[in-house]
C-alpha cells in the first residue's frame, strides 16, 4: 500500500548516536562549519536511512542512501537524497527529502510520489532582498496586506511552500522560488521548466496541520508531494 511518512527529530540526536553513522554520513556532516550544523546533518542521515527501512520494510543492516542530481543524472555525494541497493542503484519508487534549521530536523518519505520537505526558522528569512529574490510580484502584494508584526512568519511560510515543492521536483534553487508562486496552499504560478514534474498535480501541507509537535517552537515547515490527491501522512516522532 502507497505510503508516506514524515519523521523528525532534535538536532541533538545525531550527536548522541554519531557512532552509529556510516563513512560517506559522517564526511557529509564534518563538511559543516558549526557544531549545530554537523549535529543537524548527522541527524538527518540516521532518519534518511530509518525512513529506508519503515517504508520498505528492509533490515537497517541493509537501508543505505545516496544523494542524486538532476543536472548529472547520476547518485553521489549531491543532490536530494534517494533509496539505493547494495549495487549502489537507486530504488525506483522510493522517494526522500530532508530539511534542517534550527532546532528542526524532518525527513520525508514516500512510494506515493516525489516528495519534499523544508523547515525554517521565522527569523530565517530577515534580511534585506529576501522579496525579491524569493517573491513573485503578486505575493509581495500580499504582504504588504499583512500586519508587520507577521510578515516574517509568512515570508517563512512562503519560502517553505516553494522550497519543498522545488525540492520535490529536484531542481531545488536552480529554479528561483521568485517564479513560484502560491495562494495558501494552493500553487497558481509555476515557469515552462517545471511543467513536466507538475503534469500529475501537487499538493502542498503545512506541517504543523499534520502534527504541531513535529514543528519547533519559532520554526515553520511545510510538505510537498507530486500528487494531485493529498496523501494519508504518517508522522512519527524519533528520539
């Protein structure tokens, strides 16, 4: 049966259970600067692979993942993360995604469709030229409707909304989020590039609907699945 699932965790995980990541998840980590940042990474691999084995059903002996890029079409060491194989092959069918900022790590998982997942901090998004380089003409017309003391929160919103939904596609930020464009949930402006990737529908939810407990307090974070019907989303908490 078609399943998708959303896990999460403190960044704090990673670092109590370091001894359990493999070679090529603990180079990723130690290729971050901060402390927090190697903690954060170290948690989102040990999820990766613990949604492998809930959605498969594989042993964690065997749950291993890869990253895979659009551009070079190939698994690696970059690019959004995917199921692979002992031969080093990808898993047709299961579909990964992960976000960490914060005190927020999430990791989504899916045979349902293409997923993607994204999590931010409010204060994230305040800095100057955020507008422009992450919003369309009318979303900047929107917020300028809304009161200034929650315009950081719907930035972030925003930002999630498009992020996710671009993750989901892998084109990630090599498609600016300024041409993405959304009312609520609901995606009403894309460019010619992702018209392939959305010919099935999209379906955008904000995390916190699904479980509020998965979101960090001052943090927001939203899910995003090439399906035009709104997957059932289990959501499982890992300490």
């Amino acid at each position: 049966m078609p399943t998708t699932l959303l896990l999460h965790a403190a960044p704090e995980h990673g670092e109590r259970r370091r001894g359990e990541l493999r070679e090529e998840e603990h180079r990723r980590a130690a290729g971050f600067h901060s402390p927090v940042d190697r903690a954060r990474s170290a948690t989102a691999a040990l999820l990766l692979r613990r949604a492998v084995v809930e959605i498969t059903g594989f042993p964690a002996s065997a749950a291993r993942t890869a990253r895979w890029c659009r551009t070079c079409g190939a698994a690696g060491d970059h690019g959004r993360p995917v199921a692979v194989g002992a031969d080093g092959a990808v898993l047709a069918g299961v579909h990964l995604s992960a976000s960490h900022a914060g005190d927020g790590v999430l990791v989504a998982a899916s045979t349902v469709a293409p997923v993607g997942v994204d999590v931010e901090q409010v204060g994230g998004v305040r800095f100057a030229g955020f507008d422009e380089v992450a919003l369309t003409p009318g979303e900047r017309t929107a917020l300028a409707q809304v009161p200034d003391a929650g315009r950081d929160a719907w930035r972030a919103r925003a930002w999630t909304r498009k992020e996710s939904l671009l993750k989901a596609t892998g084109h990630g930020l090599a498609v600016s989020p300024a041409r993405v464009g959304f009312e609520g949930t609901g995606l009403h402006e894309w460019p010619a590039e992702l018209e392939a990737d959305l010919a099935g529908g999209a379906t955008l939810l904000d995390v916190e609907a699904l479980d509020a407990a998965a979101v960090p307090a001052g943090h927001v974070a939203s899910l995003a699945v090439l399906s035009a019907a709104a997957p059932a989303v289990r959501v499982l908490a890992v300490t």
